[in-house]
C-alpha cells in the first residue's frame, strides 16, 4: 500500500478539491465541499490528502479552536471537516491520514499541544477510525451540532 501524503492546500489542488464529495447519507456530518470552503480564512487552513498526484480527501486545521470551545483551551487544534472522498472510501485513506496527522501537525504546527475533535453520535465508523489513530474520547459530549450530539474527542502533539 503507497503512503499518503498531507499538505497545505495549494491553488493547483483547488480543482480536484472542487470535485471532491461524500455521499449523500454523508453529507449531514461534513457538508458539501461549497459549505466546508467557506470557512477557510486567517485561522482555518484547508489541508489535502493525496495519493500521489491525485486529492483523495480533505480537512482543515482550527487555529481559533480553543477561543471558540469551552472544551478545548488556547493551544489546542481543532480538527474540521476532514473526509475522504466518496470514490476513494473503504480503501484505508482514512485510516493512514489520520495515523499521519500527529507527525504533520506537530511540524507543521508548532506550539500546540493537542488536536481535538467533535464526531457525530451517529457516525461510529468515523469515531472507530479515529481511535484507531490516536484520539481518544474524553467522555463528554459537544451538544451544539446540526445533525446531533458528537463525542468530542482529543489527541496531544
């Protein structure tokens, strides 16, 4: 199996990144490409994860996170929207981004000690992968998504 690579998101990813998509059962935990692309600004960094040349998935880093949550402090990460798209699923993406994260952060984001998470109650599988890369539960629920309770979950750097 080739490794997979994360970076920063560049303007050359821009037109794989625009078709990128989940399914429609999907689409109530991460969004459309359209809605997640919005928030991109100073704080929010749009990352890829590539196989070779080709953009398999997608997520942003929070800068901002720990202003925004009383459950995460200043130097804490947020991890946003990250999916693997529709086309590429079942295939181990997910599993090996999120194995990677830790290392990239840790380089790419010196001076925070922890990235933290929010996964939907109803999205097991997504809860399971990121355990399996390192997250843990801490046990409490974030009470304020759209599409229900999430489990908030947080790894250190």
């Amino acid at each position: 199996m080739k490794e997979i690579e994360i970076q920063g998101m560049t303007p050359a990813h821009l037109p794989q990144v625009a078709e990128l998509s989940v399914a429609t059962e999907q689409v109530k935990f991460v969004g459309t490409m359209a809605e997640i692309l919005v928030n991109i600004d100073h704080a929010v960094h749009p990352h890829v994860i590539l196989d070779g040349d080709t953009v398999v998935g997608f997520f942003l880093i929070d800068t901002q996170y720990g202003h925004k949550y009383d459950f995460a402090d200043s130097a804490t990460l947020g991890l946003r929207a990250f999916f693997i798209d529709q086309r590429y699923q079942g295939k181990g993406y997910a599993r090996r981004a999120v194995l990677g994260l830790k290392a990239f952060l840790v380089s790419a984001y010196p001076g925070f000690h922890q990235i933290v998470l929010t996964v939907n109650c109803k999205n097991p599988a997504a809860r399971h992968c990121y355990e399996q890369g390192g997250f843990a539960d801490t046990h409490a629920l974030y009470l304020g998504g759209a599409a229900g309770p999430q489990h908030i979950m947080s790894m250190a750097l």
